[in-house]
C-alpha cells in the first residue's frame, strides 16, 4: 500500500484494489512464469473483465496487505484469476475483498486473440489452488 | 484521461477506469446533487462492489472520454449505478466498456450502513435514465 | 482534477501536481506541436530535473486548474519549462505552484540525447511566452 | 514500485517518483516516530518545495528500489529532507535520483505554520545522517 492510496474518507480509496490485484498477477504471470522459462503471457494477456466485492473498508499501515490468488475456469484462450485481499501479513487476517478477473490470450503484434499453449495451460493448472503474496 | 493512464502495452491501463468511474459519480453524487441542496450523498456513500466489462482498448488522446451513467436497483439502503465509457465525444462513439458499481448508504460517523432518506430516493429515481458526462 | 488526488487531509496530494503538469506538456509538445506536423517531441524528450514550489493548498472541484507554461533556456540539447498553475479557470485566480522542468532531447532508439533540430528549435522559440491551458 | 508506474516508453514515469519519496517520509516521520511515541509530525506537516534530478531511467523489477533520506537545514518552523534513490537493493546499486523537499510544520486545525517542538527537533537531528529504506 501507499498512504496516498488513501482518499479524504481516510480509507484506501476502491479504485487502488486492481492496482493491488494486477501486482500479484504480475508476480504469478511475469516474475513466477518467466523464472520458469515461460515469457509468453508477458508478451500478451489482456483483461476482459473485472468483478471486486469490497467487504471491509482499509486504512493504510506499512505492513503489506496479502492477495492469494488461483487460476480457474481455463479455457482455449482466456481463463479467470480468482483472489482474496486479508488485511494483514497472512491468510488468517480479516478478509477485505474477493475478486476475480477473466483474462484473455492476446496476439499484441498480430491485435487479436489467441489461443493457449501447452506450457501457459501447464503453469495454470499448477496454480489452480490458492497461494499467498504481498501488495 | 492523462497520458501516464496508459501502460507500457501503450493502452490506458485497466486499473484506470475504475477512475473514469469515480468522477462520473462524484460529478452526479456530490456536484449535481450538491448544486440541488442535496449533500448527504457526499457525506456517505460506500462502495460495495465493481463489476466491469473491457470491449475495446483505448488509447490516450486530449479529448475526453464519455461516460454515461444511470441508477438502478434503488433498495432501502443501497443502489446500482451502471455505466458505459464510449471512446469519443459522445454516445455514438465506439463503446469502450460496460460497468455496474452497487453504492450502500453508510453513516461515517456512525461506522454502519444507514437507510436513504426521501430526497436521496428522490434524486435516485430521476437519473434512472442514462445521462453523459465526461471523464 | 480527480476527486481521489486528494488525500487524507483533504487536499489535493502534492505528488499529483507533477501528473498536472505533465498533462499541460503533453498538451504543447504532443498535440499542439503533433497538429503542426512535429511529431518529434513525441519521440523523445525526458525530464532531467524537476523544481516545484507550492504556495497553497488545492482542494479538488469539478472546474480544471488552470496551468500556464512557457519555454527556457533552449539550448543544443535541451530545454526548460517554467510554469504557474492557478486554482480557476484563468490566470488571475490564487497561485498555487510555480515548476519548472529541465528536459532533454532523447533518441528512445539508440539511447542517448540528441541535439535539437531547427523545427523544434522555431516551436520552442515561439512559445517562449506565458500561455494558459488545463489540468 | 508498481508494474503500472510505468508509462508508454517502457520506463518507470518521473511523476512516480514522488510517491516514492513519499512512502520514505512517511515510513520516516509517521511510523519511526510514531514507535517513539511522536505522533505530531502525523498531525502537521505539509510540502513547500520539491527538487529532483533524474540520473537514469528506471525499469519495473520486483524488488524494490532502495531511498535513503536524512534532514537538513532544521530551521524554527521548517526542515529539508533529502534523498537518493537506487535502483536496487541497497546504497551500492546504480543512483537513479537525488531530490530535496523543503516540510513546513503546519497547523491544520489553525491552518498555519507552527514551530518545531522540541521532541520533533531532537528526532530530526538524530537522523541527520543518511539511512536507507525502500520504496
């Protein structure tokens, strides 16, 4: 968290939550993937939707919050990421927000969608239950 | 929109809209009922959940995007506002996004939900039809 | 403006100033020059050096600041832009910042500065005057 | 720094980096004195002018960039903090800025400046020598 995600409420203002889910995906789908050889989502997913229930308001601490994040509904060229924001260092922490985003495979050069391939469809499956991170 | 919204994919990052959104509720919830003596809304109204739908991607340009927004699903101490972002001056312009934000009347003070009063109901139901604004 | 560049004191954070002033850059160097057939700022140019100095608070409303900015101290390579912005719509209301960013002309491609071309040299030179635009 | 701090050009915006410098006076002047029982700096401090040189451009990694930042020039109702950021994990990587903000200690109750008390004074020049944090 920044403090100035804060708004004149005093709480985290709701817009900063996708700020919070794109880094956990880009710690999965960039850094996770990529240590593992596999650079193609980097290079090509875009966002078809978004859905955030917001069950908690947040104030900002310096501690991070944690996002655990899954794979879901994988399909020929989009599947859904799933998560849970706990405000504090771990899972056990009060519950602030659920979310899920569909993703969907995107040729960048070429402007459309594509379709997965075996490593991208393996590394979802591998990450299909719930895992913690930090934003 | 402001240039730095967009991304190294040199689109308006995802996470952005949801900003969009904001000052077109801020422009209806706290100016427009505002200019009519009508200031609790600014007083309280929490988020409870976002749902929004990615259509097209939107690059930066000095023009404004257009936002239409409406109220829906008016119940004793919350309502919907739903939304569609067009890319260009107007509704005719190409649709970018489609959106629904449930809003709960919230007592700050208090820390607890809160019913809304007749005026608020009132303003509610008279923006039941789509309306554009520009964000 | 938007209602969530405020912070938790009510008013408009002073990180956000920067985005204010990018914008009216943007505005000269990427619309008004592109408009004139010179699409070379766009190319590159990047801040060396930013000085801002705030002289009071913002507190967000619907109506745009007004920035005014003018070029400096053009030289082989580079560039200063000097700026005031206003809180209404025109010059004559309260200062509340005055900035100014030394920029350099920049090959993005082979990733080093570059001298000024004679196009660019004439824009410069003719806005090297105060004139209003905003944020 | 987050993955969205980036802009078009694929480099971290410079409006970012205030918000770095941010996060650092906040960890400073909020959290460390407030675990010394200080809290007034919370209640009262606002931004008069920032400097900052850009050395180098800044790519999106994990990890975070290291800020070091120390007080200077501790006058009767005013102070400068200054910082230099790396762009890795501590004081030996690559410097990519120096900056200086001048903080004005302020009444927001009265809404005016007020004097260093002595606590404040004594807590501002025990960290008159640089320190690291991270951002």
């Amino acid at each position: 968290m920044r403090w100035a995600d804060q708004d004149p409420y005093g709480h985290v203002n709701n817009t900063q939550y996708l700020a919070y889910l794109e880094q956990a995906r880009v710690d999965l789908f960039f850094r996770q993937a990529g240590e593992q050889g596999l650079a193609s989502f980097e290079r090509g997913v875009v966002i078809a939707r978004h859905e955030i229930d917001y069950l908690r308001q947040v104030v900002y601490r310096a501690e991070p919050l944690c996002v655990e994040l899954w794979c879901a509904a994988i399909r020929a060229a989009s599947f859904v990421v799933e998560y849970e924001i706990y405000d504090g260092p771990a899972v056990g922490a009060p519950l602030v927000a659920r979310a899920r985003s569909r993703c969907v495979l995107y040729d960048l050069a070429a402007e459309r969608p594509r379709r997965l391939d075996e490593a991208e469809r393996a590394f979802l499956e591998a990450h299909a239950e719930p895992a913690a991170g930090a934003a």
